[in-house]
C-alpha cells in the first residue's frame, strides 16, 4: 500500500490507532519506511491516553530516523469509548483528555527540540528527559491535532503544525455509529474557530480536512442522492462538504480547489479504499 501510494504521487501515508482488524499504527508505519524513499507517515490519530508522552517521544524520534526524517505526529485526545471499557481505563469528559493532551504536546515538542527537558503540569511530570537518538527533523517532528468540537479544534489552532477539521465524533460512541456534521455551514463554523484561535499563527499552519465519503460518476445529483441514502443523512448535507467528492473528476477537482480557496485546506487524507478513483487527481493538485 505504501509503495502504491508512494508511486502515485501521494504525500503522506497515515494509518490510524484503533483496536479493531488493522496493524498498530508505529511498527506497521516502520516496516512501511523500511521500503519507500520519499512518502511521509502519519498516524490519524494515536489515542493521547494509550501512551504516555515521554514513551511517545521516543518511539516517534526512532520512527524519524528509520525513515530519514519523514515523520509527522498525528494525535488525538481519544473518543471512542468502547476502546477504553476494553482496556479498563478510565472515559473522563473530553475537556479533561483534551487538556491531557495539551500537556502531551508540550512535552513532545520539548522533548523534540531540547537535549533535556523538564515539565509538571496536572497531568504529567517528567525531569530531564533525553531522547536518544535525536529526530533526523531538527525543529522537531511535525505535530498534527484536529477533531470536530470547538474546544479541539482551538487548541489545534494553537498548537499544531497541522490542523485536521473532520465531522464531529463528540455525540458518536463508537466507530460503527452513524455519521453527522457534513454541512457546509457546520464546517464553515469548525474554520471560523481554527481562524479564530489560531489568530496571527494562522498563514504558518497546514490546514487538513479527513474525507469520509467518495463517489466519483458522471451524474453528480443522483450519486449526492443515492450516498445520502447510504450515510442515511441529508442529501443538501452533502453537496459542497469537504467530507465527501462526489461527481465526475473535474467537479471533485473544482471542489477541492473551492475549498483551498475558502477555507485554506491544502491537505486531504482519504482511505485507501478511495484511492483507486481517487488518485488521477494527484498529478492535476499536487504543489498547487
């Protein structure tokens, strides 16, 4: 898959961090390394709670330099519920797992870009860790946060590289609950809150939109129609949503150029099972 993507043009391969049929996201992204030359890796997202920050540091320095420094560091504050029944841990309010993962953020980029670093918040303490050996990325690895919820997306504005807006996952419990938030006036709103608490950092930060539906045909409005039905949502939610192409290649085309033009998202992330009808359009966007 890796070396597919790689030859196709695609910048990044991310694989997310679940505990359902599918690898773990860091030794399957490592093997992935080992046979590339060009592609960067991403996790969409490790779950904050499975690991303690200084532990993630150093896996996350490892994967950098086995794969010469083409690492980006994607994490969440964690939403699915039945993962943590599973594991006997703890499901505090998201406000509390969002502010653990703010203190994990700060220590991932001391640790990233300090030889020693020290730090005591509520969450987490640690004293004059030193992660050896150093990323090859010497401003540190790339930080990814995003979510659907306000209170995500704002400390996603303010401190990560890149800021991932995807539909709200706040009122579903577990992977197989339907799907919500694709209307463009509700991810209209998700970007006004990116602008606003990213304020003057704004221009520095890479703006990402997870796609979740794809339908590529030549009958726009019967295909916006029949993916509605299947999503069992809205058919109006879906037209323009930077959550779900649909229509021939051009009109996906013109749709993600519309929303690099409103909203700044240069970076799209989709599944692999999207991919085949997909990829066409790297080579017409890719550096544009």
């Amino acid at each position: 898959m890796a070396r597919r993507a790689e030859d196709s043009g695609v910048d990044v391969f991310s694989l997310p961090d679940h505990l359902g049929d599918q690898f773990a996201p860091m030794p399957a992204l490592a093997a992935a390394a080992a046979v590339t030359s060009k592609i960067r890796f991403s996790m969409f997202v490790l779950n904050n709670d499975n690991r303690h920050p200084g532990m993630l540091a150093k896996e996350a320095a490892t994967l950098d330099l086995i794969s010469n420094g083409r690492l980006e560091l994607g994490v969440g504050a964690g939403w699915t519920r039945a993962e943590y029944d599973a594991l006997g841990m703890r499901f505090d309010k998201p406000s509390v797992r969002i502010a653990r993962l703010a203190e994990s953020v700060k220590i991932l980029r001391g640790v990233f870009t300090s030889d020693s670093f020290s730090f005591s918040g509520e969450h987490y303490s640690i004293t004059d860790l030193a992660i050896r050996p150093r990323p090859v990325q010497k401003a540190g690895i790339p930080i990814l946060l995003g979510g659907g919820g306000k209170k995500m997306l704002t400390l996603a504005a303010q401190a990560a590289d890149i800021v991932s807006v995807a539909a709200n996952n706040s009122q579903r419990p577990s992977m197989t609950s339907p799907l919500s938030g694709f209307a463009l006036k509700d991810v209209a709103e998700q970007y006004a809150w990116v602008r606003e608490a990213a304020g003057g950092r704004f221009d520095d930060i890479e703006i990402n939109a997870r796609v979740l539906a794809v339908s590529v045909g030549p009958d726009r409005d019967a295909q916006v129609r029949k993916l509605a039905a299947e999503l069992n949502l809205p058919a109006e939610d879906l037209q323009d949503s930077p959550f779900a192409l649909v229509g021939t290649l051009e009109q996906i085309e013109g749709q993600l150029r519309a929303l690099r033009d409103r909203f700044g998202v240069s970076y799209f992330t989709f599944s692999y099972r999207h991919s085949t009808p997909l990829l066409p359009l790297i080579g017409r966007l890719a550096g544009r």
